[in-house]
C-alpha cells in the first residue's frame, strides 16, 4: 500500500483519460487499484495503451496478484483484475485518439520496451508530449524513441540519470560478455538479476548470439528462472512488426530470434536454486531485477560466499534495495531470514537499462524544441542536476526555455499565449471580402469542443442544430403630459424617431434608434418595449431616464406653460389636447421629411453643418455645386490650396456622408479626411450612427402606418423647420 501513488489525493470521476506508457509495475501496477478501489468508476473516464502493452500486462498483473497474496497483504485480488481486463482500450502507434471533446493524443513509439509509447496529447491547441520511460538507442530488437513531427508547448520528460553518461551499445555489450566469460573460465555461476519483461529479453538475444560465436561455451546451460518470461515470450513472438528491422528481416526469413538455440526456461521444482547451485557453471537470469525478494534473491544468497561465482547488474537500481546496495560491494550482507552472510562473489555494474543518459537527453530535448520542460522520474538530486545543466545550456544560448522539477502534489500554473482560429462557414464563406479589404466579418460565433465557427444566425440550425429565441422586454411609465412633449424630448435627444401606429392595437408608437418602441397605451401611461441585447437594453436605459425627467424638464414647462396664438398644423381643438398644440422643434433635432424636412433640405442642412466644421479648423470654405457632383474648395492658412469633391446623394438626413478629397499636398489631403471624418460623425445624431442587430419585430407599425395612411386615418403632421 505505501508504494501507491498519491491517490486519494486526486477525484478520479474528473479523470477523462488515463494513458499508460508501458508495462513496467511502476508505472502500471496500480492501474487495478484505481480502477476497482476508487471513484473512478462513477466518472466517465477511459484507460488506454497499446496492444502490445495491453497483452504483457496481463502476464504481469497475474504474476503480481499471485506474488502479492502469498505475502498476505494483496493490493487486489485476481477476480478484480480480470474486471479491470476488458476496460482497457488497446490502440496502435500514431493512431489519433479523442477520449472525450477537445481533447486528443496519439501514440509514438519509445524504445524502452515491447510497446512502449509516449503520447502526444492535445487540449484544447495546447500540445504536451509525455515521454514516460523512452530510449533514444536501437538495441537488438527495438527501435530508438521517435521524434514526434509536431513541436509541443510542453515536454514531460524522464530524468532518471540526470547528468551521468553511460557506454555506448558497441562497448556495454563487449564488457558484459567478457565479464560472463570470465565467471564461467573459473567455474564460478553467473547471476543476473533482471525483471521479467524488458531488458532480459534483450540480454537473451546478446547471449544466445555469443554462445553461437563461441563453441567452447555450448556445454554451459542459460537459463531464465522465470515462468512469466516464458508465457510473455509468445507476446514478443506476436509483435514482431512493432520491432527494428534487424528482428524483421530475420523473422522473414524463417528466423524467429525468440526461438534460442542455447536458452532454455529453468522449471521452478523443488528447491531447484539449491540444485542449480551444486551444479556446474551456467548462467541463469533471474527476477526481480532489485533482488528485494524471489529467485534472484534466493540464488544470490546461495552464491555469495563463492568468490568463483559473479553478479552483473544490468539495469537501474532504485535507492534502498538490495541492488543498490551491494553495488557498493559490503563484506556482508543480510538475508531475507535476518542472517548475516559473506559476500565473496564479484559484483560488477554494466548498465542495459533502456533510459536516456544525459547526452541522449539533451539531444532529445532540443529536437522536441518545447518552451517548458517539465522532468519527472528521477531522483530529487539527479533531478536537479538535470535542471541546471539544461538551463545553463539555454542561458549560453540566450533562450527562453523554462525548466520545471515539480514536487508530487505540486500544481504547476504556466501560461500560454496563442491564436484561435474561427472558421467562416454558410452564407458568409459564400461571400468572403476581399483579400485587402479592412472590413470586419459579422457573425454568430459558435463554439463546440474548443473549436470555433463563425456563421450568419439563419444559417444556425442548419449548421450546429441549435436554434435562437427572442426575449421581449416591457416596461410601462406613468407620464403626465402629451405625445407631443414625449416625442419633442425623444428628438432632440436621438435626433428623430420613427413614428406610427401598432399593427395589433392601433396605439400610437414612436422607435427611437430602431431598437425601443414607445407605445402610448392611455393618456397617462407609455409602454416601451425591446428586444433584449446589450445594445439595446443600453438604449432602452437611456430612452427610460428621458422619459422620467420630461415632468421635471424646465423646457418641458416653458412649452406647456407660454401662451400662444396660432397652431402649426390643421388638427381641431377637438381632436388635440392643448398641451399638444405648441409645436417647438428641438434645437438639436434632425428632420425626417415625414417630420418636415424632405430629403434634398436634409441634405443641405448637413452640408451646412458639414462645412461649418471645416472653417472653423481651415478658414474659409468656398463652396461649388456642379451636377452631379458638389466640389467644394478649402482655403486653409498658408498659401496651399486643395479641393474636395463628393457626390451630393449620399448627405440625406439618414444617411453618412460620403465624401472624397483631391488635393496636391498628401499631408493636407490626410488632414483634410481625418477632419471631415470627425465632422461627419459630429454633426450626425446617435439614431444616425447606431445600427441595433436586434430589431423589434412586435410593433410592425411602418406597415400599419401605410395601410392607415392609404385608409385615412393617419395624417401626415407638419413641424416647422429648425
């Protein structure tokens, strides 16, 4: 149990994925517990790994579950791991994978062992390679770790040998067969501690090749003391297309390279070390590859007091097992029964282990060409050596690249910046602007599963399903005076506004910035009424508070209080209140035609305000109106002239000015543009430059109007002109 990750300490029902690198037990054997033990089950997570891995694993767990009940404290037992079998979802090298939305990986090959893979996983654009355990050397049946083709925001990398460089393959395999010669030459047996899976695979194939070379050697029996390794032979025999192409080849010529010709699996019999002991020189390969407890175990301590018999460890060493330890090479050492006993027989280390050294690190490193690197399985001192070697390298290099070593439970924050990218699709990919156009494209902007998709909102349902829904907004306002003095306040703060009848009541309506419809209910009372929006629900706010101060207005006071002797249009007393007959126009209304200004006197008014703008920022402006276009000459300070010409249509009331400028200096033209571009937008009202996207579509009075008009029952009011 204290050899568990940290699970309580995580909610495994958020857990999504869980991708398992290979089969080794520290990286695999707790897969079980998670599965059968924790609240994984109640989330919707899935479990991955390769085919290969998948198969091994099941010979381990096995194996383990056997192991761990005759010690009497059993993590789980085996009818929880043959429940645990079938939720294993087995995929294939560079196949991608998308466990659950915006998230996908896909599998590279390690090295390491027999399906062992990194994944490069992708969230939401963010790319993170981990590595798990990989190698970066091609050994006698496995290719070296591949070079995703993608670059990674973040690598995860492994750190389990920090700074240390190791031999090269040519000279490790030299010094390990001379060494097992040399045990063998003096009679002695020769010990080799290796797990069942892995690197013993490898040592076999580089002993069965050297009893081939060496005649003298085909007398002395190798052994593997292990029935896993023989079961997970066949699976090695299965995979052989996972493999280089050293295996490959020979496999296609009718050479399988796991069937040996000098290897043989040692049966488990009774007391069979100490047979195996008293027998003449071998070679046995033994797990586990710690000599904590097993075969390995009980054959080192029937050897160690024969200083003719020999050790090789092949592999990494953890802190604290017996591996490690007699490395150092003690006088004694204690048996698993608590006795003392002498230790005559040579040790000697020659590293198979299939992990990066530092060289091979490193190099690994700057082809992913991550800007952070995070290190994991290591040692807290090796670890940090590794950090300080990479970033003295990337500070040589003047490099951004930032190293991490994270403590178990730490929550590492690193911040990205990236682009998202929309795709247009519909209607508005049917009509792109142009390649230079500055204009900006409008649409709904849709996202799904951390993709985007920008579209018009009738091409909605066809495209994504959903649909739309309106919500209508009512507010109802007591008012004290008359639909005059509403419309006067209305005007002279937006600049006019649409007016008519509701199609449904008849009531009198006035839109103020096609967005806010003003209904007169009764004579005391207005309802307004608006498609809900930020834009609009702003209008609406600000169309409430002049509302509420018309009673409270001085002008509104000045115009319902000043006694008067005429009228300004032909309604009868009877048919208008009094307070309804003063008609002032608002200083700073501007005039529709239907308000009493047509088109062509709109036009010019703007003109005028137009050219206003312009003397007081050049001087005096003298003004040409050829048909049909009006030009227009500036004398600005200075003995510079220019001219400017637009066409004269586009100055109606509702509409923006459209004006070109000529003139021979282009610093002038420039100013000449950025003013009249202020100009334009300041002498234009707020109904004028604001353009709602949610038009009120219960009050379709401009259609009631017409049909009223043609019936007689509306008439036209004439205003005068301000």
């Amino acid at each position: 149990m204290a050899s568990l990750p940290f699970v309580d300490e995580l909610d495994w029902s958020t857990v999504d994925a869980l991708l398992v690198t290979h089969f080794h037990l520290d990286h695999a054997a707790s897969l079980t517990y998670i599965l059968e033990k924790t609240n994984f089950k109640d989330g919707k997570g899935k479990v991955y790994m390769t085919h290969a891995t998948k198969a091994v694993y099941k010979f381990m767990m096995q194996d383990f579950v056997r192991m761990s009940s005759s010690s009497g404290d059993p993590l789980f037992s085996a009818l929880e791991l043959s429940l645990t079998l079938p939720v294993i979802i087995p995929v294939s090298a560079h196949q991608q994978i998308s466990p659950c939305p915006g998230v996908s990986f896909i599998p590279y090959h390690a090295g390491h062992v027999l399906g062992a893979c990194m994944f490069m996983i992708d969230i939401a654009g963010l790319k993170i390679l981990y590595t798990g355990d990989y190698s970066r050397e091609e050994d006698r049946h496995l290719v070296k770790a591949e070079v995703p083709p993608i670059r990674p925001d973040v690598l995860i990398v492994e750190s389990t040998y920090g700074v240390q460089s190791l031999e090269g393959r040519p000279e490790k395999e030299a010094m390990f067969t001379s060494e097992v010669h040399a045990i063998i030459r003096r009679g002695g047996h020769v010990l080799l501690p290796v797990f069942a899976m892995g690197r013993a695979q490898e040592l076999l194939l580089i002993l069965d090749e050297y009893w081939d070379q060496h005649p003298e050697l085909h007398n002395v029996p190798v052994y593997y003391a292990s029935s896993l390794a023989k079961k997970c032979m066949a699976v090695y025999q299965t995979y052989i297309h996972t493999m280089n192409a050293n295996i490959r080849g020979r496999f296609e010529k009718r050479d399988n390279p796991f069937v040996f010709k000098y290897i043989s699996s040692l049966a488990h019999s009774r007391n069979w070390e100490k047979k195996v002991a008293d027998g003449p020189p071998c070679v046995v390969l033994a797990s586990p590859g710690f000599l904590h407890t097993g075969p390995s175990r009980e054959l080192l301590e029937l050897w160690a007091p024969d200083s003719r018999n020999g050790l090789i460890i092949t592999g990494y060493s953890v802190e604290g097992t017996m591996a490690r330890d007699i490395m150092n090479e003690p006088d004694e050492i204690t048996g698993l029964r608590g006795n003392t006993i002498p230790r005559r027989l040579s040790v000697r280390y020659v590293s198979f282990s299939a992990h990066v050294d530092y060289s091979q690190n490193a190099e690994f490193i700057d082809l992913i060409g991550a800007k952070h690197i995070v290190l994991v399985h290591g040692e807290q001192t090796a670890m940090g050596r590794l950090r300080g070697a990479l970033q003295s390298k990337y500070k040589d290099r003047d490099e951004d690249v930032k190293v991490h070593t994270p403590r178990n439970l730490e929550t590492l924050n690193l911040t990205f910046r990236g682009d998202r990218v929309a795709k247009a699709i519909g209607s508005l990919a049917n009509n792109p602007p142009p390649a230079n156009a500055e204009s900006l494209l409008a649409g709904l902007l849709v996202s799904k599963d951390y993709s985007y998709t920008l579209l018009d909102p009738k091409d909605l349902r066809e495209f994504t399903g959903l649909s739309t829904s309106d919500v209508l907004q009512m507010v109802r306002i007591a008012i004290g005076c008359g639909w005059e003095l509403v419309r006067w306040h209305l005007e002279g703060m937006y600049g006019f506004v649409q007016e008519g009848l509701d199609k449904e009541s008849g009531a009198r309506v006035m839109r103020v910035m096609g967005a806010i419809d003003v209904k007169q209910t009764s004579e005391t009372e207005l309802m307004l009424e608006w498609i809900a929006s930020a834009s609009n629900d702003m209008v609406a706010d600000s169309v409430i508070a002049v509302l509420m101060g018309i009673d409270s207005s001085p002008a509104s006071v000045k115009l319902t209080h000043s006694p008067h002797n005429h009228d300004h249009d032909e309604a009868t007393s009877e048919d208008v209140k009094p307070s309804d007959k003063h008609h002032h126009p608002h200083p700073h209304t501007n005039k529709r035609h239907d308000h009493g200004y047509s088109p062509e006197e709109a036009a010019v008014l703007r003109l005028e305000r137009i050219i206003q703008f312009l003397e007081a920022h050049f001087g005096d402006v003298q003004m040409y109106e050829p048909k049909p276009v009006l030009e227009t000459e500036v004398e600005p300070e200075g003995d510079t002239e220019m001219t400017e010409e637009g066409d004269a249509e586009p100055l109606a009331a509702d509409e923006p000015a459209i004006i070109t400028v000529h003139g021979d200096s282009e610093p002038l033209r420039r100013r000449v543009e950025s003013v009249l571009q202020m100009a334009i937008a300041t002498t234009g009202s707020l109904a004028e430059q604001f353009t709602s996207a949610d038009r009120n579509p219960t009050s379709d009075y401009e259609d009631a109007r017409v049909a009223a008009v043609e019936e007689g029952q509306v008439k036209t009011e004439g205003t005068t002109s301000g």
